[in-house]
C-alpha cells in the first residue's frame, strides 16, 4: 500500500522515512517540499545538511516562506553532526541530537527532521550505520517526530541498502511512500525472539 506523505504524517507523526535519491535535483525538490509543508503545518524543521545543498535549499525556500516561517527552520552542519566526536561514532551523534531537539522536546513544541546522510565513501563499518539507525528508529516512536534520512543511491553498496531497508518503516519515491517489507519481517522476527 502506498501513502501520500501529507497524509501519513498528518495521521501518525512518528515516522522513520528512507529516501535514496538519484541527482540533486530530485533531492533539492523533496527536501524543500518536505520542508516547507513541515513549517505550513506549524512544525519546527530541524535540517541537518551540508553547507553547499543548505545555501540551495534556503535560497529554494526563501522564495516560498515568510521571514517568520524561516526561522522554523534549524540548520545543522551534518559534518559537525556525524563527525562530533572526530569520527562517525552513533553514541556521540544520538547525545548531539538529543541536544538538537531537547528544547523541542521539553516545550512540546512539534518538529520533524530531514537528515542528509553522506561520506566521501561508503567504507564505515556498516554494523555502526545500523546500530546508528536502529537507535533513531527507536527515538523516533519515542519522541513521536517524523525523520526522513537521505542516502545517495548510487553511493550506496547492495549490503547497505538491505540494513537501510530493515531500519526504515517507510521508503519515500517520488511523493509516495511506501511500506518496507523488510522492516517489517525484522520486526516480526525481532518479536518472535523476544517472546520466547
């Protein structure tokens, strides 16, 4: 079943989202879409993302939000984000979103978040991505907040994209998204285990 993402977020908040782009174009139009409907909808946008795509994006953006809509918007280097601790390090990276979204949290005030997940390559230990990404799926349902991480596809080997695949409920294509099988058969054998 596919899901329009309006509507998906407007029914259920707490959504982890995986969007393995192609071309920066389609990139550039699915972040501004995603967050400009964040801020029309009243939610805060924390966008984590590098300097080069932020001035794009916030030039994009400019033109289609008011002064005071923009300061809804949080931009964070996702250098400085991924790379806190000098390294791609998931307990340095979750004690520094937590911080991110602490005043959020505390004022119940509404955010949602839109990660660009990038490296000059793709030789990190995966194990770590999908600790990393297991531990902001959980964060996600808890803090009830919608995410989308953003990985390029064509950086990403076939052993990554099968830990993205079974770590995001939901895959986003083109203005759809649609549910991850393999999310869901993990869970099921996740619960499985547990439950003996």
């Amino acid at each position: 079943m596919k899901y329009k993402m309006a509507q998906l977020l407007e029914d259920q908040k707490n959504v982890h989202i995986l969007y393995s782009y192609d071309g920066m174009g389609n990139y550039i139009e699915q972040a501004v879409r995603y967050i400009e409907e964040g801020v029309l909808s009243g939610d805060y946008v924390i966008l984590i993302e590098n300097d080069r795509n932020y001035r794009i994006l916030h030039t994009e953006l400019e033109k289609r939000l008011t002064e005071v809509q923009m300061e809804m918007v949080h931009w964070v280097n996702n250098f400085d984000f991924y790379y806190s601790s000098g390294s791609y390090h998931p307990p340095a990276i979750t004690e520094y979103f937590e911080k991110t979204v602490q005043p959020y949290v505390e004022n119940k005030i509404s955010f949602r978040s839109w990660a660009h997940v990038e490296w000059a390559s793709m030789k990190e230990p995966l194990n770590i991505i999908e600790d990393f990404e297991r531990i902001v799926d959980e964060a996600v349902n808890q803090l009830y907040f919608p995410l989308i991480c953003a990985y390029e596809g064509l950086k990403m080997p076939d052993h990554l994209k099968k830990i993205l695949m079974e770590t995001h409920p939901y895959v986003l294509m083109e203005d759809e998204l649609v549910p991850s099988e393999q999310y869901s058969e993990l869970e099921k054998v996740l619960a499985f285990e547990e439950s003996e």
